[in-house]
C-alpha cells in the first residue's frame, strides 16, 4: 500500500536529512506495524514513533494519508486537521 503524503509532510521530509528521511518513510511504508496508537479526540486519526519523531496519520479508503510530521514535541499541538 502506497502511502499518500500531505504537502506538509511533503515539505517536511525534505527539510530533514537524508538518513532521517529515509528512516521515516522506511516506518511509514510499513504501517500498520510499528508503535501505532489511536490520537485522542480524534476519530480517524493516529501517530506513528519513529524515534525522536512522530507522523500523524489516517486511514481514509484503504489508504495511509499522512497529515503531519514532526518533532515530539510539536506534533501534538491543535491545529486544523482531518
């Protein structure tokens, strides 16, 4: 299953370096293994940990829709999401 990336995300992975970025889309590719849990408050939202990192994510027909990556810390702040 090929994921579908946001613009953010987009713009975000190619920010990072290369390493990071690969490890991220290394995780990503594989969902839905790895440390996967349901985000509260949300209906059809998760967060994948990819070390110091976090991807937001949903699953929307089928598909892996990543919404959001980044740091710890800052992935959970409100924004405007799904």
């Amino acid at each position: 299953m090929q994921p579908i990336y946001s613009r953010q995300a987009e713009k975000y992975l190619g920010k990072l370096s290369k390493k990071i970025a690969l490890r991220l889309v290394a995780a990503i590719e594989k969902l839905p293994d790895g440390d996967v849990k349901k985000m509260r408050g949300f209906r059809n939202l998760y967060r994948l940990r990819v070390g110091d990192y976090r991807v937001k994510f949903a699953y929307e027909q089928g598909q892996v829709v990543v919404e959001e990556i980044g740091p710890r810390g800052d992935i959970y702040k409100l924004g405007v999401f799904i």
